[in-house]
C-alpha cells in the first residue's frame, strides 16, 4: 500500500502552480492545462504531499521497481499512460533520460557548456517541472538517467573534448556515432553539472551511463586517439578514477549516485576493453544496475548456446557472479536492468513470461530492486504484478502501456 501524506501543506504545492494539484485548483497563467487526453486517462488520485521539491523528504522506496522512459515517452501523452500503469502496479520508480545518446537535453539546461553546444536547443520540454511533480505526486520516484561519453552533440560542439582519428577528424562507432575521450576531465565535470542541475529541479536520483571506453573492434579502435591520455594512463584507471569524481561532486547534494555498467562486468575479471571493473564501482556506488539483458550475452555463455531463450538462468547467473564480488552487507545496492524486449529476430520474442522469469531469478537471489529496459518505453501491464489494493486491470480499461 502506497503511503498517504499529511494534508496539512497542501497549500505548499498550490503555491508553486505545478503538477496535477495546481492544474486542477489554482489556475495561474504560466500552468499547462489538463488535456482532455489526460482526463480520459483513469489515473489513482495524486497522493497529498507536504512539500515540494525537496527530495530528502523522500526516502527511497524499498525496493525500487522502475520502467526506463525515453524522452519522448516523458515529454508525450504517453508519460500519463506509464503513470497509469504504475498506478495500478508495483512500479515505484521511472528513470528519466535527462541526456540521453543523442547528446540533447530533456529540458532547456541553465548549465553553460550545454547551452553553447545545442544540447537546451534540441530539448523536448521547456519547463520540467509540471511533468516531474506529477510524476512525484503519484509516489513515483525520479530517477534522472546522464549518458556520459556517448555524446556526438558534445564531440562536435567541444571537438577538443572528442575522441579524435588518426586522420584528424571526429572518430565514430559503427553506426557513425561520435564520441568523447573519457581521459578528458572537462567531459566528467560536464555530467556532474547536469547532474547536480537535475537534483536541484527535483530528481530524487542520479544514474549514469556509458561509464565506459567504446566497445567497438580492435581494428576500428586502432584508428581512435584519446588526446586527453596521459603517460601511463589506461582506461580502468580512467574510468576508476572519474566514477570517483562523479561521486565527490554529488556528494553534498545527498542523492544516490548510480552507474550502468556492462552485465558481463559480473563475470570478467578484466575490463574487457572498455575500462569497467567490477570492483572499482564497488568501492564508490550507491547502486550499481547491471544490464544483464539474455540476449546480448555470447552463444556458450553459462553452456547455454542460445542465451536468449533461457532468461531466467542467464539472469541468475550473472547476479549470482555479482554478488560473489560484493562485499555482503557494506556493498552497493545491486538493481538490475532486465530485458523487456525483442531483440531483432533474436526468438523468443520476450513476452511477460520471459519478463516475469528474469524478475523471479532476481528476487530467488534476494535482490528485490529492478529496472525494466524498452529503449521504445513500451511496457507489458501482464509482466508487472497489480498494486495491492488497487485497481484490478479490467477496471482501467485499455491503459496497458503498449
């Protein structure tokens, strides 16, 4: 049962004239009206809260249970289906790309490199604020998602910052995507700025991803130069060394700092190329979220020739591996990324049954925290189990978030 707050500063959030409150009870000029889209929707009625938007008045829920929403899920109509769906399931959380692969910003950034480069330019949303206290008056905790050095937008804006080739120009993946040399400080300090931005206007949590070197072929790497390397530098370090630094400057801000790293992390004892070890992101995480998605694992993985049809067993392995390297009790919280979709003609299309079965290898292991991966944001209502107390699925009618 979700808590229900004291009524008795409602008045607080009538003040600020943001989210569903404001909207309903005191109109003001610069309040985005109700759509008749959102009317339609059957949505729990908004929790009473004190105060907004101090996050320290909420403590994590136990366990987070989250759903990954792209931008464009968060910033459409289709952010009031996912909080219908969380209304009506166990889903306490939303991680929210704040700055996704693309390099551009949710919201129009105040921070000044973010500014000058484009990345407020090409921001879906003006204001954050309506949506992100609606979110938060339905006991949804936000939690802000901070790509790192997958950045083309901040490579082209800042190509002193870049990965560079040997040709001269800007070096890219193999989808063409540039990226920043991540031996480069002004690129880490970047993150924690937006970072601390996104704290500020009301995110509860901070994760961030591509932590990390790219993980391309050795020959495309042979090609890459990371200016910013000093002598006897290697990637582990680097990346030990700015997880670190993204944990120091978020400090004072009292909010959970939180990586993505690779699922095979668990398992390997190197960096397997692209700076990640397991155990440097013990020594300085919150929450490490290992992204151990069935099919991206190899043919023979755990003596499973076809990963991807076996999630429950791929799932339990790789967090078994996890917990073995952690420290039991003092680690890191860790919170799994599981796979809700399809990769491509990769069988079985992964349906709640494949989704319930990761979750239930998860939570055999003791671990009761997990983020739903669709990089569209399209979630199966089947594969979450119903609030309780709440609505029963055929009293909402069509709402399921797909």
């Amino acid at each position: 049962m979700r808590r229900i707050r004291s009524v008795l500063l409602v008045t607080a959030a009538l003040v600020v004239s943001r989210g569903l409150f404001a909207q309903a009870l005191a109109p003001h000029p610069s309040v985005i009206p109700v759509t008749a889209e959102q009317l339609r929707l059957s949505l729990r009625g908004p929790t009473l809260t004190l105060a907004l938007p101090d996050t320290t008045l909420f403590p994590p829920p136990e366990p987070v249970k989250a759903l990954y929403v792209n931008a464009w899920a968060f910033s459409s109509a289709k952010l009031w289906q996912l909080i219908a769906l969380a209304d009506s399931t166990e889903i306490n959380a939303f991680v929210i790309d704040v700055k996704d692969d693309t390099g551009c910003m949710l919201y129009r950034s105040q921070v000044a490199t973010a500014r000058a480069i484009g990345a407020s330019d090409c921001a879906r949303l003006g204001a954050i604020g309506p949506r992100l206290d609606s979110v938060r008056l339905h006991d949804i905790r936000p939690i802000a998602r901070i790509v790192v050095a997958k950045d083309p937008l901040l490579a082209t804006g800042r190509p002193a910052w870049a990965v560079r080739d040997t040709a001269g120009g800007l070096w890219t993946d193999r989808i063409g995507m540039a990226w920043v040399d991540a031996y480069n400080d002004s690129v880490w300090i970047y993150a924690a700025q937006l970072a601390a931005e996104a704290v500020r206007l009301g995110f509860a949590e901070v994760q961030f991803d591509y932590v990390r070197f790219p993980d391309e072929p050795r020959a495309r790497m042979a090609t890459a130069v990371f200016g910013a390397r000093r002598a006897g530098d290697t990637q582990r370090a680097a990346v030990r060394r700015y997880v670190r630094l993204l944990k120091e400057r978020l400090a004072p801000l009292g909010v959970p700092v939180t990586f993505d790293i690779f699922g095979l992390t668990a398992t390997y004892a190197g960096d397997m190329g692209i700076g990640q070890v397991w155990e440097d992101f013990v020594e300085v995480a919150d929450v490490m979220l290992p992204m151990v998605y069935p099919s991206h694992y190899y043919a023979g993985a755990y003596g499973y020739q076809r990963p991807n049809h076996y999630p429950y067993e791929i799932v339990r392995n790789a967090l078994r591996d996890a917990q073995a390297r952690t420290p039991p009790g003092s680690g890191p919280e860790i919170r799994p990324y599981l796979q809700a979709f399809t990769l491509g003609r990769r069988k079985p299309r992964y349906t709640p049954h494949e989704i319930r079965e990761q979750i239930r290898a998860a939570e055999e292991l003791g671990i009761r925290s997990w983020v739903l991966w669709n990089p569209r944001s399209v979630y199966q209502r089947d594969a979450l189990r119903p609030l309780r107390g709440g609505p029963a699925a055929a009293d909402l009618g069509d709402l399921s978030a797909q």
